[in-house]
C-alpha cells in the first residue's frame, strides 16, 4: 500500500507552484477518438507498452499538435516529444507502484558522455539516465481516456518535490511526507502536465475498470556529445 499523505491545497494544484496541473477537457470528444484509434491495437495485458515509430499519433506530439501544445506552453515551440508509454490498468492487470521519481531518457544510440548512465534496454529502446539538469528541463503529459475517480487508481504526486533534484531512495518516503500527496483525478479528455521530476506513485485500484493513459515525455535541448533523443 502506497503511504498516503493529503495535500493541503483542497483547490487544486498549479503547475508554476506545484510542477504540476490539470488541464480540463483538453481534447474534444472528435480528438481523443482520433488518438484512441492509434493506440486502440495494444495489447491490455501489460502494464506499459512503450512506443515508437508511430506515425498517427505524432500529428498530436508536436509543438502545434493538440497535445504538445500544452507541453509548449511551458518548454516553448521548439519541445518534441521523446518518449511515449501506453498503460493500460484492467482487472487483470492492476498492479500498483510505490514513490518514485521517472530518471531515464530513450537515445537513438550509446554515446560514451560523462554523467549518462547506467545504461538499459526496455521493449527493445535504449535508455540511460542522464544528468539531473536534462530531466528538470523536461515535462510529462498524461492524456487520459477513460474516467480516473479516486477507485480507479489515480496518479499520486507529491506536490514540490520536483525542486529537490534527484532524491535518493532512502530519503523518497521523507520527502513525501514534507511535500504530502496530492490524488491527480481525470476524465476522459482531460490532460495532466508535471515535471518528470516529480515523485509519483500509484495504487491499484479499488474497483477496477479501464484506466487507459498515454504519457508522453518532452524536451526542448539537444543533448551533448552527439547523444540523441529517439523520439517517438
């Protein structure tokens, strides 16, 4: 069970304040429809099919797209999307994930750089966890489908915990309990923007039902050395 820690601000969480915000029915029912279809064919018997190469949904990635839009309004026009996960929580796969923070990024191939590392391979991508700085200049969206009520695992964030950097394991649970916990409910065309930085967990639910999310990842930098993000 993920320990639970209310946060005191009942009104809501911003991103400038909070590294994190919802954006209400930001997809019209015509757009999430659109984006439903491209991730329609994935398999709901895992817990997160990471994707790439997948050419319908990038028109809604990019900086002008209905989803990168957001993501610009706080990295700028020049942000891409650099990774893309689909989840899907059903009754048979409900599985729950403590306190963590997100610390690797997908590279088109391994550069030898000083600070990235270790190195990974995940559904056949290259990962590396890269500097402290690459990860805080990036943002998470999570485009949701179907509805997230307080039963059907909502995200878990901890308000602020963006600004401590890289928090080592042993100091995570302490970290939440300063900056408490904040329960991230959606509905269906809705958009949740935070720092990849943040602590986040999630529980399974209670009474499970679909909980499709896409969650995409943004950068706005060329990384060094002649690193390069795989993009999605």
């Amino acid at each position: 069970m993920v320990q639970r820690i209310e946060h005191p601000k009942s009104c809501g969480v911003t991103f400038a304040r909070d590294g994190a915000q919802r954006f209400h029915s930001a997809l019209g029912v015509g757009t999430l429809h659109d984006i439903d279809r491209a991730v329609a064919a994935f398999p709901s018997d895992q817990a997160g099919i990471r994707l790439y190469g997948n050419r319908v949904l990038q028109p809604f990635l990019v900086a002008s797209g209905a989803v990168g839009a957001i993501a610009a309004s706080v990295l700028g026009p020049a942000c891409r999307p650099v990774r893309a996960i689909f989840f899907d929580k059903t009754r048979t796969t409900n599985w729950s994930l403590g306190w963590h923070q997100d610390r690797t990024i997908v590279v088109a191939k391994r550069v030898e750089v000083e600070g990235f590392g270790p190195w990974t391979v995940k559904s056949g991508l290259l990962h590396v966890a890269p500097p402290t700085d690459v990860l805080a200049s990036m943002v998470t969206l999570r485009v949701h489908f179907d509805p997230v009520p307080a039963t059907n695992a909502p995200l878990l964030i901890a308000p602020g915990s963006h600004k401590f950097g890289r928090i080592p394991e042993t100091e995570v649970l302490e970290v939440v309990k300063q900056c408490g916990t904040f329960v991230c409910l959606a509905d269906p065309g809705d958009i949740w923007l935070y720092s990849t930085l943040i602590l986040h967990a999630s529980e399974a639910a209670s009474e499970p039902a679909h909980r499709r999310v896409l969650q995409v990842d943004f950068g706005a930098s060329d990384l060094p050395g002649g690193l390069e993000w795989l993009g999605v």
